[in-house]
C-alpha cells in the first residue's frame, strides 16, 4: 500500500473536519491489533517533536504520518460477480458490482475478523462522479442488502 497516499488523504479529511492532523489520527484509532501500538508511537512522537495542535491545513511545514498492515482485496473472480449482482439493485455500473461483490467475499472468507479489518474506498473528484457512489452503494447493501448477518 502506498502510505503517502494514504496519509495525504488522511490529511485531506482532516482539513476538511478543520481538526488537527495528529488529533485526528488519534480519534479514529482504536485500541486493538496494531492501532494498540500506533497510539502510544504517536504520542510518543509528538511529544518528542513538540508538536503543537493547529486545524489543517496548518502553513507550518511540519507533518505526521503512520502506517499499518493494509492488503489489496483478492482480484475479482466468478465469486465476486454473483456476490455483487445478489446484493445491488441491477442499476449500478460493473465496477461498483465488482467493488460490492469484492468486499462482500471478504467479509465472508473463514479468516474475516470484524475486529481487524477496515473497508477503506477514497472519495472521488469531480471528474469521477460515479466512483464516489460506490461508498453509497456500500453503505446500503450494507444496511439493506445483506443476504447474511453480519454478526459473528
């Protein structure tokens, strides 16, 4: 995974909340897995650093990063397809099939684990309109679409 572009977009919904880059990392960690070993490292880091809370994007020249263990999902396959048609409405374009029906077989492989896995899909830009539907689609096949619990 390539963690400039992540932590850049990380940045971008930071400034966007008008929150601090580093309170805004430490507000969305949880305290399990490797988040558990992220936090104290941040802080840490901070403290060393005398990093000073500022809302971003700041002007100062001075930035945070972290990275964990992250994986691409397993390319589509038949498996893929027949999750995505089973759970959207049949009016979603192919990649957005293919995206729900990706992260559908995820949760359902025998090594899911709620605790440690995060779904993370980028919004997109004027230009691809279309791809920032998907995480609306997610979101409702999620809540309404699910032929299965989701509850372990």
């Amino acid at each position: 995974m390539n963690v400039f572009a992540r932590e850049s977009q990380i940045d971008i919904m930071a400034a966007k909340a008008k929150a601090d880059p580093l309170e805004f990392r430490l507000n969305n960690l949880n305290d399990t897995g490797d988040n558990a070993r992220m936090r104290p490292v941040l802080e840490a880091a901070a403290a060393r650093f005398g990093w000073k809370k500022a809302a971003s994007p700041s002007g100062r020249g001075v930035g945070v990063a972290c990275g964990i263990d992250a994986e691409v999902t397993p390319p589509s396959n038949q498996e893929t397809i027949q999750w995505g048609r089973k759970c959207t409405s049949g009016k979603e374009c192919y990649p957005c099939i293919l995206t729900t029906g990706d992260m559908v077989r995820v949760v359902k492989s025998p090594e899911f684990d709620r605790k440690r896995v995060a779904f993370f899909m980028a919004s997109g830009n004027a230009s691809a309109k279309r791809f920032a539907s998907f995480s609306g689609t997610v979101k409702d096949t999620r809540k309404n679409r699910l032929p299965f619990s989701l509850e372990r």
